[in-house]
C-alpha cells in the first residue's frame, strides 16, 4: 500500500484553520466533503479538494468532540463538552436542533444509515439513541460503569456499539431490547469501537496501546494488533474490511491488515497526538486529524502498480503532442 498526494509528492493535502486540537474528522458518503470538529468550539466542513474556505457552524459553548454527515451528506451532528448534540443542515442555513438529556461531556455521536436516528453516549455512562427529528424522548442505554468514550451504529442500524472506562465493548439492540453482548478483554479504557461494513466484525482500541478485531457474534477469541505506544484514540475498517486504520497519542498512524498478518502497512506522522483516523467511503483516500490542529487527507494506493497507473492517467493531460508521441501516448482527445 501507498499513500500518495495527488501531485506525486507523497504528501496530504493539509486542511488548516482550526485554532486548536480537532478530536475529530471524517468524510462525507460520497467522499467529495469533510467533517471536522475541534476544541475551538466549532465544526467545519470542508471540500475534500481543499478549494475554498470551510463552512463553519458555531454553536456549542465548549469544545466539540464529534461530528459526522448523515448518509445524503444533507445533515451534520456534532456533540460537545456542553452536553448537547446539535443537528445542523450541512449548507449552513438556519439553526441546529439541539437534543440536550445528557449529564456532562458528550463525547460521540452518529446517524443511522437511513438518517432517522441519532446515538450519543458520554461522561454520564449512558448510550442515547434519539429521533433525528428531535421527537419524542431518547431510548436511554444503561450499562457501563463509567465514561462511554465511543459509539455508532451498526450497517444495518439493528445494532450499537459502545465502549468505554470499564474496559467493555457492548453490542446492543437498536431497539432497548434484551441484554447488549459483552466484549471484556482490553487492559485499559477503550477509547474507539466500530463495525465493518457488513456487520460480522468490530475492531476496538484503548489506551494501553492495543487495537482488537472482534466476531460481532461474540465467537472466539480477538485478534490482537500491537504497535501503538499509548493511548489509540481511532481506528476503523476500510471499505472492504481487509483492513484497519489506528492512530493516536504517539503520533502516528497505522494500517494493518485485519487478518493480522504482516507489519503495519504504513506510519504517518502527524505533530503531536493523532486523535481521528478514516477512509473514505470508496477506500481511496484517508482523512487524520490531531493535536496540531490541522486535517490531512492522504491518496491511499493499494498498490506501486496502481500509483504508477493513477500518475500515468494523470500527466497525459499536462503533455504537448510531441511528448506524448516519445512516450508512446495517444494524441490529446484519443
């Protein structure tokens, strides 16, 4: 694998503009816009090409922990040390629907596929799952002892996911029913869990340094994958599930294939704490943001073989007719 920068200089493109630490960062479904949310206390939206300038959306009155699109790209959600998670429309027009309900710091939050619910969870020990349209009261998940770190729904939104300070990972039913299945086995706070895009799989990660890859049926034993020094504070599957992205405290960044063999793919390194790690929704590009404030997008090549082909698509078009002819290329316009 290779991460690449568009104009073959191997390195991101860097979003800049937030004043302090972003704990957040990912993209929209199609890949064309940016989430990020930051301890300035805003949320901004980006063009993944870096043209232009962010939308900001201002609102929460302390730093924002979480921010994601819903499925169409047409809503944000964000979530925040003022105990709110705040519903904005993605264009910035009029004003967030606020779901407050939380005790303290709420430290995640996202959509369910089809957009019609929101799930939260945060220093309150409690997982809420809401209306997207701010009716009605939350569904109220109760379980962990402690801070709930991490939460999202599953691809088909039956299923959460959640961990937290008690060192758990739990499945729950989307619907409050029955007990949530626990993943006990982390030696320290977990601090990031998701599901692969099918739903078979969960990967986790805490501040001991580990990352696990669980059956989300609970089966067998995880899958340990070693490396970080210190706290993971993301890491997730690529599209295809092949493989897992991890970062954090140390400041670097690492793929690692999900079946655990071979080295870590790749080590990035941002200044300072790497804090949000992910691909985008066709696994071509990877999103990092951290301590030093800024977002990175980076090109993900799966291969020198599909890099070279990518530049080769690429520099035809900067070529005069006569250079294209002494490297063997078509005319412009064939």
């Amino acid at each position: 694998m290779r991460l690449w920068h568009a104009d073959g200089s191997g390195e991101p493109l860097i979003l800049r503009g937030h004043e302090r630490a972003v704990w957040a960062a990912s993209f929209n479904s199609d890949g064309m816009r940016v989430a990020s949310a930051s301890n300035d206390g805003t949320v901004r939206l980006w063009h993944a090409g870096g043209t232009g300038e962010p939308l900001i959306l201002r609102g929460h009155d302390d730093l924002v922990w979480a921010a994601s699109f819903n499925r169409d790209g047409t809503r944000v959600v964000s979530a925040g040390c003022d105990g709110t998670v705040r519903l904005w429309r993605a264009d910035g027009t009029g004003e967030p629907l606020i779901l407050r309900g939380h005790e303290g710091w709420v430290l995640a939050a996202s959509f369910n596929r089809d957009g019609t619910r929101v799930v939260s969870a945060g220093q309150d020990g409690t997982v809420r799952l809401w209306h997207a349209d701010g009716s009605g009261e939350p569904l109220t998940l109760r379980g962990h002892a402690g801070v709930v770190w991490t939460v999202s729904f599953s691809p088909d939104g039956t299923f959460v996911v959640s961990a937290g300070e008690d060192r758990t990972v739990r499945l729950w039913r989307a619907d409050g029913t029955g007990e949530p299945l626990i993943l006990g086995g982390h030696e320290g706070d977990v601090l990031a869990a998701s599901f692969n895009r099918d739903g078979t799989r969960v990967v986790s990660a805490d501040d001991n340094g580990t990352v696990c890859r669980w059956r989300a049926d609970g089966s067998g034993e995880p899958l340990l994958l070693r490396g970080h020094q210190g706290w993971v504070c993301a890491a997730s599957f690529n599209p295809d599930g092949t493989l897992v992205v991890s970062a954090g405290r140390d400041g670097t960044v690492r793929v690692s294939h999900a079946d655990g063999t071979g080295e870590p793919l790749l080590l990035l390194r941002h200044e300072g704490e790497v804090r949000a790690a992910s691909f985008s929704p066709d696994g071509a590009r990877m999103v990092t943001a951290g301590q030093d404030g800024t977002v990175r997008l980076w090109h993900v090549f799966a291969s020198e073989h599909a890099l070279i082909e990518a530049a080769r698509a690429s520099l035809p078009r900067q070529l005069t007719d006569t250079q294209r002819a002494r490297h063997h290329l078509p005319p412009r316009g064939i």
